[in-house]
C-alpha cells in the first residue's frame, strides 16, 4: 500500500508584520484560496471560517507563521489569540509559530497578554551561535550555493562573528556585505580587509 503523499499542513507565512490586523486575515484568506471581504467585520469571521474548513474538509492543519512577530501590537496579538479560540478550546484548527526577538517574549509576559501566554504550548530561545557554528553555518550556505572551496579567510570569519555576536540574521547580512566588498576589489576570497569593509558599510548604516 502507497503512503499518502498529501500534506497534512498548511503553511501561511507572514513575512511582515506592518500589515496590521486586517493584512493578518486577508493573509489567511488568500493562502486559504478565498478572496478577502473588505470590512473587517465580516473579514475576521471570513478567515476563521477558512481555517476551520481547511482542517475539517481538507484534513489539513493550517500553520501560520508571523515572522518579525516582536514587531506585533497588541492588538495584533490579540487577534491571533482570538484566531486560536475555536470550540471552547477542545480543539484549534490552527497552529501558530510566532518568530522574533526577545522582545516578543516580553511583550507576551504582560499582564493585558496573559490568555495569550497561556496558550502557548512550546517556547524556545535560540542562543546566538559559537564561533565554530558561525564557521559551520558559513560553509553550510556557501555549500547550498555550490561552493565548497574556501570562500572566507579565517580572519574575517572571526571578525563577522564577533561583529554580529553569532546571531544568523546578521551573520547573514555581514557576509552578503563582505562578499560584496571583495567583489567590488575583484577579489577571490573574503578577507579580513573585504570584512572591515563590510562592518563599516553595515555600521554607517
């Protein structure tokens, strides 16, 4: 007998949170193949309608995903909390991964959030890498790239990390910077000198 390949989630990412309330719904419509009501009175019932169905009808869970959620109001919370009370709470058609900065758990922490803090079932706190996974992660997408040849110097692998204290985001942003810089000198590798650049480039900003 074949195993079922159907997916048992849906995914609905959210990459920006600057959508305010209604942007959270028209999200979930649209990802959910509806299209969205233009009042939010009929919106917020619209999207939650839209997740019940696709976990009942269609055997899939919903997932949404807030990326940069430490940038969410509290109004915004609320809705999401709002979006996850379904059936007295026997039951949710709806997981949520909120993503972002510490301080989105603190915003969580206060006392207007606490039937929201108390939903949350999983919290993890991702500590910022050491300077052997900072080298690791590097290769690891230089790998995905198609590189697999030395692309950084040791030297400047130790000055992105300890400019951006091992969190991958501005990992991330520093090496793209350093790689920009050496090209900009027609250089085959990034060297501690491409990455003084790149953190000037970076701090200026």
């Amino acid at each position: 007998m074949t195993p079922s390949t159907t997916p048992r989630h849906t995914v609905i990412y959210l990459p920006n949170p600057a959508v305010g309330v209604a942007g959270i719904h028209q999200a979930i419509v649209t990802r959910l193949g509806g299209v969205p009501k233009p009042h939010r009175s009929t919106l917020i019932p619209q999207a939650a309608d839209a997740l019940a169905t696709e976990h009942a009808e269609r055997g899939r869970v919903p997932v949404l995903v807030i990326d940069e959620a430490h940038l969410l109001d509290h109004e915004q919370l609320e809705a999401v909390r709002m979006l996850t009370n379904h059936d007295m709470d026997s039951t949710s058609p709806l997981a949520c991964l909120l993503v972002g900065q510490p301080t989105l758990r603190r915003n969580i922490k206060l006392g207007m959030l606490a039937a929201l803090d108390q939903r949350i079932a999983i919290r993890y706190n991702m500590p910022p890498m050491t300077s052997e996974e900072t080298t690791s992660y590097l290769a690891h997408h230089l790998a995905l790239a198609g590189r697999s040849d030395t692309l950084f110097s040791d030297d400047a692998i130790t000055l992105i990390h300890d400019t951006t204290r091992g969190y991958p985001r501005a990992v991330n942003n520093l090496a793209v910077q350093a790689l920009l810089s050496a090209y900009a000198d027609n250089k085959s590798i990034v060297d501690e000198a491409s990455a003084r650049a790149a953190v000037a480039e970076v701090t200026q900003e």
